[in-house]
C-alpha cells in the first residue's frame, strides 16, 4: 500500500548513489548478494538470542542494498538474471526473520511464526502468478519503480513488511500477537490479489 509513495522519496537519491557506485565497478548482482548477507546476519543475530536492536542495522542494510541493486542496474545494464536473482533473495530473506524469532524461542513464537510464514507463502505466490500472467499479457507498470516484474499493489507491499520487522526488533516479546495480525493481514492481501486476478485474467 505504501511502496508507491515510498517509492516517491527513496527512488532520487538511489538513483543519485547507483550510477556513482556502476563507476567504482560495483555490480548489481554483487549488491543483491550483499543484501542477502546482511539480511542473515540480521537473522542469526535474532535466532541466537542476542538483543534484537543490534539487528536493526544489518536489517536496514540489506533494504538498503535492496534498493541500490536496482539503481545500480539501471545505470548499467538490467538483466534477467539481476531480476530472478533480487526477488528470489528477496523472499528468503522475508523467510528468514521469522524463521529467526521462531527459532530463537521455539515454545512462545513457534505456532505464530508458523502461521506468519504459510501467509507470507500464500502472499508471494499469489504475487508470482499474477506477474506471471500480466507479463504473458504484455501487462506494464511502473508505479512500484522499474522492476523485472509486474508488481500488484496491495494492503501489504515491502514497505509495511520492513517496518513490521522493524517493529519486531523494538518490541521482540510481542512476536506471536503481531505475528498473528500480520499474517492475517497477508491473507487479507492474498485474497484480494485473487479477486483482482480474477477480474483481470477472468475472461
């Protein structure tokens, strides 16, 4: 719901740092992986029990490489592996900050984070189907920035999944409650995106 406008604020002054790092030789795809890293240190940091707050900063980080990747491909050369190799990254890493507070305390988060995950599953499949299908309809958009897919608006896009986790690391304890809102709130999402494919694709 927010990435448009979110979109809006970040997008000049990533666009401002990507040629500059294209320069220094930096590529997109170095990036993307170095996003990923910082995403499971944010994750091992959570998982082993250490204070949560410390996450924040490789967290941040790998959302900041998330944005760079893009700006940096841009001002090179976009391909199609850069794009597989984001999303995909992506969603491991939407998996592994839940998975970290389950496993850093198994009896209190396990069955919300288990929840929390089959909604993330049913959210990103849903997203990956319909991308699939608009782009087999030469479907365009660009309202989420220039990405290697179609992306589908929704109540829950990544700007209110960063700022969930964000809220996560601050208030830790409260995982299994938030958990459940949040998961709902991805179903709510699933399920609109299905009915939205259904008035587009339906026939």
């Amino acid at each position: 719901m927010l990435d448009g406008q979110a979109r809006r604020l970040i997008d000049p002054v990533l666009n401002h740092w990507g040629p500059a790092l294209a320069r220094h030789g930096i590529g997109a795809n170095a990036i993307t992986l170095a996003g990923l890293a910082c995403g499971m240190a944010a994750a091992g940091i959570i998982a082993l029990g250490w204070p949560t707050l410390l996450a924040l900063i490789p967290l941040l980080a790998s959302r900041l490489a998330d944005g760079l990747d893009g700006a940096v491909a841009r001002a090179t050369q976009k391909t199609d592996f850069g794009g597989f190799l984001d999303i995909g990254c992506d969603f491991l890493f939407y998996g592994l900050i839940p998975l970290a507070f389950v496993l850093r305390d198994p009896d209190t988060n396990g069955t919300a984070g288990a929840f929390l995950l089959m909604t993330f599953y049913a959210n990103g499949a849903t997203f990956l189907a319909f991308a699939i299908l608009a782009e087999k309809r030469g479907m365009q958009t660009s309202s989420r920035g220039e990405k290697s897919l179609y992306f589908t608006a929704g109540l829950l896009e990544g700007t209110e999944t960063i700022a969930f986790f964000v809220v996560l690391c601050l208030w830790p304890a409260a995982f299994a409650p938030l958990a459940l809102l949040f998961g709902a709130l991805c179903l709510f999402t699933a399920l609109s995106r299905v009915l939205l494919a259904r008035r587009v694709f339906g026939g």
